[in-house]
C-alpha cells in the first residue's frame, strides 16, 4: 500500500505509526511544509521518504492531517492530483466547510470526510503514539458521498486501528463537537491564562497547585496553530456554546453572592451525574489519582 | 500511636491507610456522623475500632477530616476533649475561618492547622488510597501557634507519608488556593452542566466525547457535601476568581466575534507557557494521552 500523509504532526504520525505496524509492507511518504518536521519525522521513522504532490497519481490512500485552514487550501489541490483508486481521508476537527470544499469536486467520490477524535496535548512528529486511535471513536460525514470501493478500504484501516465508527450529517458534527471538545479547550485556555494573569504578583501561587488544577489546564497546552483555524471555522457554534457557559458561570456567582448555598448545593449535586454519562465514554482511562 | 480519625472518608482514610502502614503498632479509632462510613471504614480496615469523643484525652493523634462546615463545629469540641500531649490536624481546603476559630482557645497550642493538597474526585472510605500523599504539598497555617515538640511529632509524620511541607499565613492560603483549586472545581462543574444542559435534547453528543472533555470534567464528580461549605467559607477570594475567569472567557468571546483570530492566537500561545509552569508542579503524572 502506498500512502501519502499530508501534515506528519500528532494524528498523520499516529496514522503512520499504526499504519506501519498493521501493514508491514506499506510505503509511507510524507509531505509537510515544515521541513524540519518532514526530516524529524523521517528520522523518527514514522515515513520512509518525502513525497510530492505530484506522486499522488499513485496513492493508496493519502490522509490529509493539516490544521483545518490548511486542510481546505490543500484537499482540492489534492483530489485534482490524485489517481482513480486513490482513497482520500482527512482528520479535521470540523467537518462542514471541508465537506462544502469537497462538494461537486469530480473526485468527491475518492474523498472519506473523518474526524477521529482523538489526539493529546502535545504536537508534532515526536508527540506521534502507537495505537492513538485504539477504542476512539471515528466520526464520518457524508459516507454516502464516497465510492462505495473505497469506503470499504477506509473502514477497514479504521477497524485495524481499533476505532468506533459514528456517522453524522457535518452542521451536526460542528455543532455537537462544540461542546464536547470546542468549549473544554476555551475553559482550560482561559483558566491558564486566569490562573497565569495572577501569578504575575504571586509567585508561588503554582506551588500549591494539585492534580485537580493540572487536569482542568491540561488542554491549555494545545497548539494555536492547531485550534485558531478550528475555531475560525467553527465561529458560530463556538459562540453558541460559550455564551452558554458564561452564564452557567453568571448564575454561579450570583447564588454564591446571595448565599444561596442550596442552590449551589443542588447545581453540584445535579452535574455529578457527569460521573454515570462519562463511564458510558470509551477509553476512559482509569482516573485514580 | 493512638490515632483518632474524626471523618473517615477519602482524605482521612487515606491517611489511616499511610498510618496503618508507616506505623504497624498504631491503633486507629475512627468516629463520623455517617454509621455506613465507619461500619465501611472498619470492614476496609482502614480503622480498628469505632471511636467515641470521650476517649480523646488518651489520643496521640486526631485528625479531623470532615467537611470544613463540620470541621469549624467539631475542632473546639476536640481541643476541649483532648490531653495534654495530644496533636490535632486538619485537613481543610480553607485556612482562614479554622485558624480563627482555634485563636484564642486554652489548647491551641496543640492545634496544627494543615492543607495537605491532595485528593480524587472520588469520596468516602472506600476511596482512600494509600500513598495519596506522596510528592504532594501540605500547607501548615500559623506554625508558629503549635507547640514545638508536637510540630515535631507531625512533621515527621508528613515526611513519612512522602509530602512536602509549606508554610503560609491563613489569609494568603485562602487567597491562593482559590486560584488554583476551588476555580478548577466550579470551571469545570459549569462545564460539566452545559454540556448536560445541551444533552438533553441531543442524545448522542457523549459519544463524542473524548478524553479531552473528560480531564476538563473530571472535577465535577467531585462531592457537593464537601464543596459547598469551602466555597462558603472562602466566598471573597472566589468571587473574585470567578469574576477574572469570567472576564476572560467574554474577551475571547468578543474577539472571536469581532473575528479577531490574531488575538485568538496570541491568547493561547501566551497561555502556553503553563506547560513548562506545570513542569514544576510535583507529582505531575506523565500526560501522554
């Protein structure tokens, strides 16, 4: 199997390493505007050469793990180079605006609009882990829209690396994962920056933090360059979802400022069944610290 | 060692797990309001024997581990009840009212008010874990008001257990674990609500959850009982907090709105920098996924 991997950072890395490992005799080639992160992954051995888009002609599969402003300059170029057979996936972390990119192109039907969610704090070819995807679920938009051949071929791969599949129109995509992912990594940016704003004048203040504060900033680690496209693309949905919890938080402070501490009590104890909804979530890890 | 746990559920039952441990010989009592808890407590072995508040004068070692509700009603009981040579910690996330409320009385001196930063969104006996305390901070309050010999005796206990040790005045401990403590619990309390909120009329949207969202909520299975009465007691300094992560939060609102996506970018990549403050926080288990 010949693939291409386009973007060799956290996700195309993981790709390739999975993919190495599950089909020992495929040839990756990667493709990056980042030098230094084509020879990093090179050396690593996450890819045995660097390619070129004019090689797509020959492709297997090419995955297309760009942050999402790049992801929608490259697909088209992408699906005009590749070859009849080529199966096309790509990794964003929003699907509508690619999916409209991808609409009416003649090799629409090569194309495999994904979401995988999954991926960690960090960035890059070194961040690249083994088994990434194993037991995550994989959101695919628009199944209908991709040869029938060729989803056959992605589904596989997905099956090989352990994923879930979930299928979803794109707007329902965008909207949900606002939510459930969107809005964690604007609440832990902001409480690092809440947190870091403080510590300015209060240098120890960084000493008495615990378990609980590193899990919540966790996210706040992410990359910019990854999540400024995400939330570009996302804008409305994004807004949606924060004014939502600003007020939560509004409402917070109000009871705290009245002493309703009932109140407080009860929102508390009703958001504790987080803790049944989650177990319902795959790949929880076992959270004993 | 005669030791007396009064509250024996996640933190005071750790450290009858650590004591237990570090002292075979030791023989621990424990007493709670909550029948089911010590009659769990004794079937664990966490405890020896059920404890009554008369026996304290023969007590080593109380160490009270309730509520800080609680904790502000009993500690004047036990240092009536106490003997001579007795030591009582605590173990509140607020420092303030408690060392208040010891101020002044016959038996302060043998009074060591104490933060140990530890803990599990998980509560009562059969969380206790042993080695919970190992790597983490204890912040002790107005060292100076305890007795030298029984600072002693608890020093050493918390060098067993593996913690270190920080000194602070009750006031700036309030101040600062508002920061990186109680703002973590109610971000993501009210990250935990919306996102419930919006699932009611949107079945599937937990199935996207990744493990992003699980490390942002992981604190809002934390228990109401316990989490009320701090944010009670310690309602200024979070007031304040919650105003400045509110702040925030409708800055960046704004700038997304206004489509300001440099300023978006900038946000986070100034907020990067936790990484390399949260290097230096103990105990940091590696965040590979």
């Amino acid at each position: 199997m010949k693939v291409y991997i386009i973007g060799i950072g956290l996700i195309g890395g993981s790709m390739a390493r999975d993919i190495k490992f599950l089909y020992p005799d495929s040839e990756i080639s990667g493709i990056d505007v980042d030098t230094d992160h084509l020879r990093e992954a090179e050396a690593l051995g996450l890819i045995d050469k660097q390619g070129a888009m004019d090689e797509l002609k020959e492709a297997d599969l090419v995955i297309v793990s760009t942050p999402v402003d790049a992801l929608l300059e490259i697909l088209p170029n992408v699906l005009d180079a590749i070859g009849e057979k080529t199966l096309v996936i790509d990794a964003g972390s929003t699907k509508d605006l690619v999916c409209q990119i991808a609409e009416g192109h003649p090799n629409r039907r090569n194309f495999m609009a994904c979401h995988p969610i999954a991926g960690t704090e960090f960035s890059g070819p070194s961040a690249a882990l083994r088994g990434l995807f194993e037991q995550k679920t994989n959101i695919i938009c628009e199944v209908e829209k991709t040869a029938f051949k060729l989803q056959e071929i992605g589904l596989e791969i997905f099956r090989k690396m352990g994923m879930r599949i979930r299928y979803m129109n794109p707007v329902a995509h965008d909207k949900h994962i606002a939510y459930v992912s969107h809005l964690s990594h604007i609440s832990s940016f902001m409480l690092g920056k809440t947190v870091i704003e403080k510590e300015k004048n209060e240098r120890d203040i960084f000493d008495m933090a615990g378990s609980g504060f590193e899990s919540t900033v966790r996210l706040a680690k992410s990359s910019p360059a990854m999540w400024t496209p995400i939330f570009k693309q996302n804008k409305n949905n994004v807004m949606e979802v924060l004014e939502a919890y600003i007020e939560n938080l509004q409402a917070f402070r109000s009871k705290l400022k009245e002493d309703d501490y009932e109140g407080i009590y009860s929102e508390m104890d009703n958001t504790n069944k987080i803790k049944k909804i989650l177990k319902g979530i795959p790949l929880n890890k076992s959270q004993t610290e």
